[in-house]
C-alpha cells in the first residue's frame, strides 16, 4: 500500500469478508466502519476536554444549544429536546444537573404558565465559551491529519446527512 493508503483496522475486517464473501461489494461497509471507528476513537478525547471544564457531552450539548440560541440564551425544555433529539425526560434530568451546578436557571414561562424557561446563567456562559474555545481547537487538531481533505470530507458528509434525514 502507498503512504497514503496505509492499513487499517477496518482493512482487516473487509479483508476477512471479501475473503469469505467476494460476492459482495464492500466499499460501502468499510467506510461506515471507518466513520464508527473515528467516532469511537475521539469520544474520549473530546469528553475529556468536557470534563475539564466540569462537564459531560450531554451537559455541553444543553450549554452550547442555549448559548447559540442568542440573548437572552433562554429556551423551553421542549425546544432543547427537538434540538438535542432527546427525549424530555432526559433533557429534565441534564437540565437538574445543571441547575445544580448554577450553569442555568429556571423560570415560569410568563407566556404559558404550565411549561418553563431555562436561562444559561453567567457562570453558565462562562463555562460554555471556555469549553467551546478548547473543543474547537481540540477536534481541530483530531481532524488536522486531513489536511485539505476535510472540505472533501464536509460536502460528502454533509451531502450524505441530508440524504439520511430526508
């Protein structure tokens, strides 16, 4: 294999079924086996610039919606769940955590009474810029090796996303 075409893990698999199965057309499962990989190989590593601020993935996830969300950084828990693609029991309980903590606070919406805002506090905001400034750098330095590749990789996976969520 060329330097650039280095084995990999996933080599060894496809090998093992091309091997047992050349009927198959196999690209397509070793690039979803890549994607899996990459995604297992930097959860760590991006967990632990989380948790060097305090925080877990999910916890980040509730900061970084309401950050972006704009001034006044508030959003109801059903928002935060359609964002996060969760259910909103779980949303309740990231959101307990996190009012514990004193990142976010609740309040009765006044526009409806029956549901409740949560508002990322200053300690909140805070936190969630510090760990997006290290996250930022951080998965940029995981992606470097990638060099100019990664536009290619964007619009193909971008591409990809649209067609899946459609």
């Amino acid at each position: 294999m060329s330097e650039e075409r280095k084995a990999d893990a996933i080599d060894a698999v496809v090998g093992a079924w091309r091997r047992e199965r050349p009927d198959l057309e196999l690209t397509a499962i070793g690039v979803a086996g890549r994607l899996g990989r990459v995604a297992l190989l930097m959860a760590p590593m991006v967990e632990a610039v989380f948790a060097k601020h305090g925080l877990k993935q999910g916890e980040f996830d509730v900061l970084a919606a309401l950050r972006r969300s704009g001034e006044p950084y508030t959003l109801i828990p059903s928002e935060l769940s359609a964002t996060l693609m969760m259910s909103r029991a779980g949303m309740t309980s990231r959101i307990d955590r996190l009012e514990s903590a004193g990142l976010v606070e609740r309040a009765l919406d006044p526009e409806d009474r029956r549901s409740f805002r949560v508002t990322l506090t200053e300690r909140g905001f805070e936190v969630v810029d510090a760990a997006m400034t290290e996250h930022t750098a951080n998965v940029t330095k995981l992606l470097a090796p990638l060099g100019e590749d990664i536009d290619v990789l964007d619009a193909s996976l971008r591409r990809l996303l649209t067609s899946l969520e459609n």
